[in-house]
C-alpha cells in the first residue's frame, strides 16, 4: 500500500497496534509503542519506527497474520523511503 501521509501511515500503525492490544501481544507491543510514542516526524523518529517495525517482522513474524505482516511489510517499505528520500509523507 502507498500512504499519501502521515496520517494515512500512523492510521495503519494505530489499526496493528490496538489488533495486538485487544490479542495482548506483547513482543511486538514492547517493540513498536516506544518509537511510536516519541515519533517526532523527523528522520531519527522515522529510522527508529523502521527499526521497530523491521524487529517485529523478523523476531514475531509466526505471532501475526499474514494481513498484519503484509502491513508490517508495507509500513517498513513507506518508512524506508522515507529515510532515504524517495518519498516524503506530509501530514494532511
């Protein structure tokens, strides 16, 4: 998926998030509220959300859906080109 915004980006994550909420997942909670929390849309916030979410597909990957991982995949796509300026997510 493209995200057009940072909106449309932190949408997602907030719709993984309360998912693995509601299944008290707590391996990827721990990894991603941190970085999710502090976001601060600049690159060091954007590499630490890459981080987190790169963490989660390698170390919980058997813990999610494949929907979810598809997600996680595309999220760490969006955050990447980000990070090195193929694309810019503004807010809306």
């Amino acid at each position: 998926m493209a995200y057009r915004s940072s909106d449309e980006f932190s949408a997602e994550l907030k719709g993984l998030i309360d998912g693995w909420c509601e299944r008290r997942l707590l391996s990827p909670l721990s990894r991603i509220l941190s970085p999710f929390l502090a976001f601060n849309g600049m690159t060091d916030g954007w590499g630490e959300l890459a981080a987190a979410l790169k963490s989660i597909r390698a170390q919980d990957r058997n813990e999610l859906s494949s929907s979810e991982q598809a997600k996680v995949d595309d999220l760490i796509r969006a955050a990447d080109e980000v990070l090195h300026r193929k694309e810019v997510l503004h807010r809306k």
